[in-house]
C-alpha cells in the first residue's frame, strides 16, 4: 500500500494494483469482511439466504 501525493491510495492485490480514495478503500475493507464472514457460514445456510451486495463508500459513492 502506498499513498499517492494526490491523495489517492495505490493497493497492490497479487497482478492487480487498485487506486482508491481512503474512504472507497475502508468501504472495501468492511465488504471483505462481510464475505469473509459469509465464507463461514455452512453452505445449508446459504442456499436460503440472498446473496449479500457489495457497499459502496458511506458517504460519495464508488468513484474511478
């Protein structure tokens, strides 16, 4: 991880490199954990559940 001098944060993922506002990358920190959690649930539970939607940034939205 590395903070741009625009402010943006660049967040190497394996090939990928994402650059986001720090707002954008929390929002995507908590939607990790969110599927994280859903991984441990038992597959019976989640054949009668809908799948969980991604959140975007609490306040602006996603933004490129």
């Amino acid at each position: 991880m590395t903070r741009c001098s625009c402010g943006h944060i660049h967040l190497a993922v394996g090939p990928v490199t994402l650059r986001l506002e720090e707002d954008v990358l929390r929002a995507l920190g908590h939607t990790l954990v969110e599927a994280i959690q859903q991984l441990e649930v038992p597959h019976e539970a989640e054949a009668s559940e809908p799948a969980p939607a991604a959140h975007g940034a609490p306040t602006s939205g996603w933004k490129q």
